[in-house]
C-alpha cells in the first residue's frame, strides 16, 4: 500500500483517536525544519495509557513506507516519542506536555485541519 506522509499522519490520527488520545495536533513542519514533514502531538491520561497509545500505533500502522526509525521514552511513559522519519510522534502525560509545549516552541507550524477525521471516526463508531 503506498501511502503518502499525509495520508499516513491521518491514519496515525484516526488510531489515536480511537484509543482515546486527548488533544491531538498535527502540525505541518515542512516549512519551519527538516527534522520531519509533521509532528504528532497527543495526550495520554497515564503512563499505561501512554504506552497503549504506542503499542497501538506500532501494531497497526503500516510500515512498508513508513518504518519506524527510533523509539525513545517508552519505560518512562512521561514522553514517548516514535519517529517514522517524516512523520514524529510525542505521546505526552498532560504535566511534560504543558512543560516542553511543543505547539509554541514549533509556533511557526501550521496546525492541520483535524475536524473532518474526528467526525469520520466518530460517524463510524
């Protein structure tokens, strides 16, 4: 299956949201850095659900494009990061994320549009 970055944010998007991430933004990084095309960010309500979130996204994303390169903070489950290249993923507990506040360190970053997969998902449900 040949997914494009975007398309493969969205489904990241959808996955998260069906495991109850709260808070979830994509912000398109294409024109602040080269570290990634987007940046995940999302909510876990506890350490548990932290790492749920992650096993969840690595058990259900594809990755014939998009392996995942680097996994880091998933025994602490504060902040767990998993970067598949172009597209990074911060899965915070409410306290680390409101700290390293990455949607106004990247303030430059557009957020993307949302609405539309949250009302898809939530018409399926």
């Amino acid at each position: 299956m040949d997914f494009s970055t975007k398309d493969f944010a969205f489904a990241a998007v959808r996955l998260l949201h069906e495991k109850k991430a709260r808070d979830i933004v994509l912000l398109d990084m294409g024109q602040v850095t080269l570290l990634a095309d987007y940046f995940l960010i999302c909510t876990g309500s506890s350490r548990i659900q932290t790492r749920a979130l992650c096993d969840y996204l690595k058990e259900k994303l594809p990755d014939e494009e998009h392996r995942l390169l680097r996994l880091e903070g998933y025994q602490e489950g504060n902040w767990i990061l998993l970067d598949f290249g172009e597209l990074i993923v911060h899965i915070f507990l409410p306290e680390e994320r409101s700290f390293y506040n990455l949607e106004r360190l990247w303030g430059g970053a557009e957020r993307v549009d949302l609405d539309c997969l949250t009302l898809l998902s939530d018409s399926q449900s």
